[in-house]
C-alpha cells in the first residue's frame, strides 16, 4: 500500500486505539444519547475496520505475460509503459501544521476550565455540607452559634441597631 491510503488507514487504526469509549459511555446520562453514542461507535468501528482492510493490503502485481498471450506484445507494452509512468502523489498534510496550535491551545485551556471545574465542585460540595449540617441544627441552635459561623451577619445586625435602623 502507498500514499494516501496507508496514511488514512494509519491515522484512523492510532485513533481507534486512542479513543476511551469505556470512559466517554459511563458520562452519558440519557437513553436517546446512549443511543447516539452506540451508532456514533458504530459507525466509527465499521469506517475504521473498512480503511483497515481495503488499505491495507497491497495490489496484486500484474501478470503481464498472461495479457500478451490474449491480446498481443505491443498493446500489453503501452499499457504496461503508461501503468509504470504513473505517479500517485504522496500525501503532504498541510492542515495539520496548520490546526495543531489551536487544538493545542485549547487543550490548556480544557485543562483550566478543568482545575477551575474542580475547585468550584470542591467548594459547592463543601457548602451543601455546611446547608445540611445546619439543616440539622436549625431548631435547637441559638443566635450565638449561627452568629459564631457566620460574624458578617452579627456586624451587620450590630451596625443596624446602632444606627437605629429598624428595617422601616
């Protein structure tokens, strides 16, 4: 195999074995994405199996002399000169060199939204556990406790009575 297709075939085999379907079908929450995820691997498996096999293998070489005994020495020979002038041009990839700093940048910045993702989860996990702790002690805590967790409140209650503020 040459050209093209070796390097189509190729990308597409590290592809496949790059691609965590495991972990991709264990986030998706919905029936009818299920669905999708399932034809989408489908599909994937049965292009990637067909450039796997169709590219893969290398053309039988021809059997000239078969064909100069049924059609003749000078026919075969000009087919045989224009089979062997031919050139398939080799594949340059000029998109890639092109793409590859913008998938890169938004890799990093994948990895932000990432970390900020995680400390955000990290801080709502630790509120949602404050909210039930405090859901618990709501009817035997007094003012004193709820004040010591939260002293902005007491300061601006203090600040309120001072000035004489009465809410009216």
């Amino acid at each position: 195999m040459s050209g093209v297709g070796k390097k189509v075939a190729d990308v597409a085999f590290k592809a496949s074995k790059s691609i965590d379907w495991d972990g991709m079908a264990k986030m998706i929450v919905t029936d009818e994405a299920r669905k999708e995820f399932s034809s989408l691997r489908r599909a994937f498996e049965e292009v990637n199996s067909t450039l796997q096999t169709k590219f893969s293998q290398e053309p039988e070489p021809i059997d000239w002399e078969y064909y100069r005994k049924g059609l003749g020495s000078r026919i075969v020979d000009s087919y045989k000169e224009y089979y062997e002038s031919v050139e398939i041009p080799k594949f340059v990839d000029k998109t890639t060199p092109e793409f590859k700093p913008k998938f890169d940048a938004l890799l990093v910045e994948l990895k932000e939204a990432e970390q900020k993702s995680l400390k955000e989860s990290e801080r709502l996990e630790k509120e949602i556990a404050e909210v039930q702790e405090l859901k618990t002690k709501l009817s035997t805590m007094t003012a004193d406790e709820y004040f010591e967790k939260h002293p902005e409140l007491k300061k601006k209650f203090d600040d309120e009575i001072r000035n004489d503020y009465w809410g009216y």
